[in-house]
C-alpha cells in the first residue's frame, strides 16, 4: 500500500479543470549553461511547447502541465513519454535517455510564475452573505467553487445577479444505487404519463470508446470512471470540477486494456475505484487528489481489474478481472481510512483445500473464477454476496473435469472475516463461459404464501433462478430465453441437466445461448410496486469453436472463439418476469442483432429506462411494456442507467458510447 499525505488547499490545483488559469507570463529564468535541466530546456522547447506553451501552462493544443508533473514519479512520466495518453496525448517513444532524463530534470523545476495562480472568486448569495474561493469552473450562469471553507459549492446565477447554492436530494451513492442490486428507485417526478417529455439535459464527452460506467451522485457531484480516470461533475450541468487520470499499464491483458472500468463507491471524504493493473486506489472527494493506492494483485500474473467497489460498513469491497486469462480469483476487503487488506475470500481452493476435489487435472493451477462485477449486500443479514466467474480455460474442460467449485456461482460470505456461509453454483464444469456476472437482485417478498428473503438472477446460461438468500437453497427456475440448447432443464436442486453434443469442437458447434449470454453483467431491475423482474434478454445462438492454447503469462486462455449463427441472426428483448413462474408477463422486441450491453432502471414513476439495440434510450411503461419514449444516441449502449434528484428535480442518467447523458423533464 501507498499513502499520500493529506493535500493543503495551496496544492489542489493539481486536479482542477480549466479555471485553475496560469497566463504564460515572462520567459523561464535561464537555467546554469551545460545542465541537464537547461538540455531538458530544448527537448521541451522543440517536442513539447507547441503544444504546451513555452512556460508548459497550456497552449492551444494542450493543458497546463506544470500542475500536473508533481504528481508523477519519475517513473510514470517515462511511461507517459513512451505510451501518451489515451485522451490524446501522443506518444513520444523516440525521446530516449539521455534527453528523456534531461526532459524529466527539467520539468522538475518548473513552477507558476510569481503572481499566478488559480481564479479566486467572491460571490454574493441570496440574502446578502458572500463566498470566497477558487472558481473551478464556471458559466454565465453557473460557478463550481471550492470554498475557503475546503467545501465544494455548486452555484447558480440568478435574474438580480445573486447566486444561490445548489446539491442533491437524492443520491445514488453506489453502482446499483443501493447493495441489494435491484436497481430500482423511488423517484416519481418522471412518470409513465410525462416521460414522452424526457430531453437531454446536458452532456460530457469521455475520450474513449464505449463507456461502461454507471455515474454515482452524492451531495450534488457526480463521479464517472473511464479505465484510469476519474471525473467529478456538477451533476446540475455536467461541469467539470476535477479530473484524475494517470497513464495506462504497458504489457496488460484482460478487458481493462479495452477500456472496461465500471464505476466508483463513495464513502466519507473518499471515492474509491480500480486501475487497469488491479491496483485499488482512494481518492479525495473534493479534489481528486490521491489519497492512498493498495495492489490488489499482481498485473503480470494475468491479473487486470474492471468493477466497481461496494461499501460496506467501513470497509471498500472489491474483486478484480482475469478469468479469461487463468488468474484465480478472490474478493478483498480494505479498510477506507488506510487501504489496509482485511480479509481475502479465494474463488477457487488451492490443491489439498477443501473443494479442490471438484478440480481433477491440472487446470486447477490456472481455475479463473474472477469477480470482476460488483457484489450486492444484505444489512439485516449482515451478509455479502459476490458472483463469480467462469473457470479457465473457458471453453475447455478436459484437464479440470469436475464441478470447478466455485466457478459460475454466487458466494454468500461474512463481511467481517470473509469466511464463506453458503453457496449455489448454477453452471459446474463450465464449458460456455457462462459465469454468473449478472447481477442478482436480493428481494423480500412473499413466497409460496410465506414472507421470504430471496435472491433472483437471471443468469447468463439462460436460466431464471430463485434463491433463498438466507441458505442458499435453490427455489425455482426455469428457462427464460428464447431459446436455451445446452441444458435441457434443471434437476429438484437446480442442476443443470446438461445436453450431450453440446461442447466447443475444432469444427464449430451450434448452442444457444452465444457465449455473450441470454443476458450478461448490464443491470436488470426489481420493482417492488409491480411484483415484475425486468431483464435485458438475448434470444440468439452461437457457434462454439475450439482452439487448444497452453497458460501463458500475458496472453488470453480462452479455449476457443464464438461467432453468432448465421442461420439466426437473434434478437434482443427487455422482459418482465413474474418470478413466481419464471414466464415473461410482457415482452418488448428491440430492433438489431442482440450485440449491446445496455442494462436496465426501473422507477416508482411506472418507467422501465433502457439502452437499445438501435442505440437509443427509451422508456417502456413498468405495467405494460409499452414503449412511451426513446432518444436516438447515435452509441450503442454498454451501460447501465441510473437517477437521482438535483435541485428538487429528477434526472436520468446514462453512458452511451463516449458520452454520459442527463436527460430531465422540461423546466416549464
């Protein structure tokens, strides 16, 4: 673990936006004739100013970077040199030693020049008091300030020219909104009556494709991770506040290297999040700066990290990616205040531990089992439950034959010591990659005549289960896709009755459903005001084929290669289920060939709001399934939507491609 001591105001300016202005002022002081620093002067001068500016305080091209070097080791800014930035710094990996070490002794010295600094402000609020501080952004009609008072405060103009203060009222503080997974809210100013109104409020733009992050909000600023980067934004307007961003890992596999990383958790003063190389770091609300950074893993072990932590008590849970690339997996708990490891949960025993019975061959040396996707948490019970992934090689089960406990299940463990209280695994001896990702929803409703506690998921092998959450023991199921070929059914226990033929072969093999799944890790929703289970659903089939590959560090363990069948081009369809009977009460066919990820939200407001196969984002009635609304986006979602309540108004909001979007009723 690393620590970075606590930062003074004078020192924030390293994570402001634009309003943390340095004018370019008078030339740099001349610096001794034959040193490094002034070599470093001319590499700078010739590579990097046009860009930069001659004092490095940003340019045309190109931000100030003389906030932002401190904050690197020498290290990183070799990487930075060599790889730039996926945001659109190029790489420069023809600066070698000795001009990059120059550069680097040179960026070193450079400071603001005397008299500079960032925009400080005084403003008048309603009432007559007045505010002082850095603006960190503002328009016409609205400022971002960080206060004297070390407080964020977000500001609106009004008509007399007095500004009056603006937050949330309702928060959605976690990757599900709340840790029992349902992704269900409460709000209602959105209706099945008004939603035909819903407009785009405001958008920020990410530089990077396909965002997969779900927005967290919490007392008015809203947090959004890209792979190595966190925003924080007026959730108002989607101003900027701050941005921290540090270069990405060199020699990666996994998903992170595509860009994946789900999203963030608040907790206190701190946001918390994964790097790309499985490092969990915490971050001050206020300003991003970091405030302590723990590895979770070893990157050049296969490892790579993509999911959003959960909190619980106060602990920052998390597991991390890797599955299908042989690293075994675990879910850790970490104290919020320091980043110190307090338990670890392994997915997979090691030789000689109970369960590796279910482990026969060799494969048990590189099992998988990741946890990449956020756990969800039950107070009442003061029980954690974390879905696992599949087992490595995906596609391939000749050298680990065995159930692969517990690959493809969801764990229920204690959260104080980590230690496992129950499991169910819906797919032994996987052979689909169908791991258990999709988040379950813990639901207390009344079962069979009686209250219970109980755990739904639709799960990626296609079928519906009912869990009690309590136990563990398996309630129901049933199929819930259009059509499910590997399994011909679930036996009393809810095993899966496996169908013969059905494995990857060198020749392609035919089974449905394609290896993204009946449904996948995207958000499905509980509403307890309609008793429906609604689920982004995929009725397609796949081809499975077989590629035999040995373990290698740094490379994928897949097994094979999916393809969708050209025979059936498939279809999406968002469907509510009664969980009674595991049969859809509606259906909704989307136009397209099932390929995207956009999950689901469902509100007190009778919407359910999803993310398209056609790329846009729409709203069905919660009752009826009838589509009362969409907003082409031009993206194809890969994300979940989520809501909140700002300045006493609701707003809906969702990644679609690179651009987060706050759509909200009209003002009037």
């Amino acid at each position: 673990m690393r620590s970075v001591p606590g930062v003074v105001l004078g020192g924030l300016m390293a994570f402001l936006p634009l309003a943390a202005v340095y004018g370019q002022g008078p030339p740099l002081p001349p610096l001794p004739a034959g040193s490094p620093q002034a070599a470093g002067q001319h590499v700078f001068e010739t590579r990097c100013a046009s860009c930069h500016g001659t004092r490095a305080m940003g340019g045309e091209f190109a931000p100030s970077i003389v906030d932002r070097v401190p904050l690197r080791t020498d290290e990183e800014l070799i990487r930075l040199l060599h790889n730039g930035l996926p945001s659109g710094m190029p790489a420069f990996p023809d600066v070698v030693d000795p001009d990059r070490a120059n550069l680097i002794s040179f960026l070193r010295t450079l400071k603001p020049f005397e008299g500079a600094g960032a925009a400080r402000a005084t403003v008048t609020l309603q009432g007559g008091k007045t505010l002082q501080g850095i603006a960190l952004n503002s328009t016409a009609n609205d400022m971002q300030m960080l206060g004297d008072d070390h407080q964020l405060h977000l500001l609106r103009k009004t008509k007399s020219g007095e500004y009056r203060m603006v937050t949330s009222q309702a928060d959605w503080p976690s990757y599900n909104g709340q840790t029992i997974g349902s992704r269900y809210s409460e709000l209602a100013q959105i209706t099945s009556a008004n939603v035909s109104r819903l407009h785009p409020k405001w958008i920020f733009t990410l530089r990077g494709p396909r965002v997969q992050a779900t927005p967290i909000v919490a007392n008015g600023v809203m947090y959004v991770t890209y792979v190595n980067e966190c925003f924080a934004l007026d959730a108002g307007t989607g101003r900027q506040i701050w941005h921290y961003q540090r270069s990405r890992t060199v020699g990666l596999v996994g998903n992170a290297v595509s860009g994946a990383n789900r999203g963030a958790a608040i907790a206190g003063d701190k946001v918390f999040m994964v790097t790309d190389n499985a490092h969990l770091i915490a971050l001050n609300r206020t300003t991003g700066a970091l405030v302590w950074e723990t590895p979770l893993a070893n990157w050049r072990e296969n490892y790579n990290a993509t999911g959003a932590p959960l909190i619980v008590g106060s602990m920052v849970i998390s597991g991390t990616s890797g599955g299908d690339e042989g690293a075994r997996g675990f879910v850790a708990a970490f104290d919020q205040a320091s980043g110190k490891e307090l338990w670890r949960f392994w997915t997979v025993p090691k030789r000689g531990e109970p369960g590796s019975e279910t482990w026969q061959g060799a494969g048990i040396d590189h099992p998988g089992g990741g946890t990449w996707m956020t756990g969800t948490y039950d107070k009442e019970l003061d029980t954690l439950y974390w879905p696992v992934g599949n087992p490595g090689n995906d596609l391939i089960g000749d050298d680990r034959q065995g159930d692969n406990l517990y690959t493809d299940s969801v764990v229920a463990l204690d959260p104080a010591t980590g230690k496992l209280k129950w499991y169910f695994q819906f797919t032994p001896h996987d052979v689909h990659d169908y791991d258990a990702m999709a988040p379950p929803s813990l639901i207390d409703t009344v079962w069979e005549g009686k209250p219970r506690k109980l755990m739904v998921q639709a799960n990626r092998n296609g079928f519906l289960y009912v869990l009690d959450r309590t136990n563990g023991k398996f309630l129901f199921g049933r199929p819930y896709a259009g059509k499910v070929t590997w399994a011909t059914g679930l036996t009393a226990e809810g095993r899966p009755i496996v169908a013969p033929g059905k494995e990857a072969t060198h020749e392609g093999t035919v089974v449905c459903p394609w290896l993204n799944g009946a449904t996948n890790w995207y958000s499905a929703s509980w509403n307890p005001l309609t008793s429906l289970y609604y689920v982004q659903t995929n009725d397609k089939c796949g081809i499975f084929t077989r590629t035999d590959m040995p373990f290698q560090l740094g490379h994928g363990y897949m097994g094979g290669s999916n393809t969708g069948d050209p025979a059936d081009p498939g279809r999406r369809v968002l469907r509510a289920f009664d969980i009674h009977t595991g049969k859809p009460v509606w259906e909704l066919v989307q136009t397209g060939g099932a390929g995207s990820f956009g999950g689901v939200l469902s509100t007190a407001g009778g919407v359910v709001m999803y993310g398209a196969d056609d790329d846009s984002f729409a709203a069905a009635d919660a009752k009826t399934g009838k589509l009362l609304w969409s907003f082409q986006t031009n993206a194809e979602p890969h994300a979940s939507p989520m809501t909140y309540l700002f300045d006493n108004k609701q707003y809906i909001a969702v990644a679609m491609g690179s651009n987060i979007i706050a759509f909200g009723l009209p003002d009037d």
